[in-house]
C-alpha cells in the first residue's frame, strides 16, 4: 500500500505501457532461454532488450501517427 499513492498519480496509459513493455521483454527473453539461446551477460542484458524494445515502440507509434487517415469515398456530402 505504500506505492498506492505515486502509482496514482501515474497516467493510466503510461503504467500500462510500461507494464506491457516489461512483460514483453521479459517474455522474450525467457523464450529466447527456453530455446537455448545464450544472452551475452546472461541477466545483464535485460535493460538492453527493454531499451531496444521500447525504442522499437516508439519508433512504430511515431510511423502511425504520421499517417494520413484516409476519409471515407461519401464522407461531407
């Protein structure tokens, strides 16, 4: 209960994200375990797969935002 109240003054969206990103990562690389793979640094490569994978997010969100949104073909008449 003490992280209660900082957590609410968290933007919803954000804690999402961030919760997201951190089982995204840590399912990869617990996959990538289970099949044999060897990280260099074993555990100490974590940061570097949530870093990468949130620069990879970010990356994705900017290329959709800059998209146009197509107007459906009766739209305004």
């Amino acid at each position: 209960m003490l992280v209660r109240g900082p957590l609410e003054r968290v933007p919803e969206n954000t804690l999402k994200y961030a919760v997201g990103l951190l089982l995204t990562s840590f399912g990869c690389f617990w996959a990538a375990e289970g099949a044999g793979v060897d990280w260099p640094g074993d555990e100490l490569s974590l940061p570097v797969l949530i870093a990468f994978l949130a620069l990879v997010s970010f990356l994705i969100v900017q290329a959709l935002r800059r998209r146009p949104v197509p107007l459906p073909s009766g739209a305004g008449a």
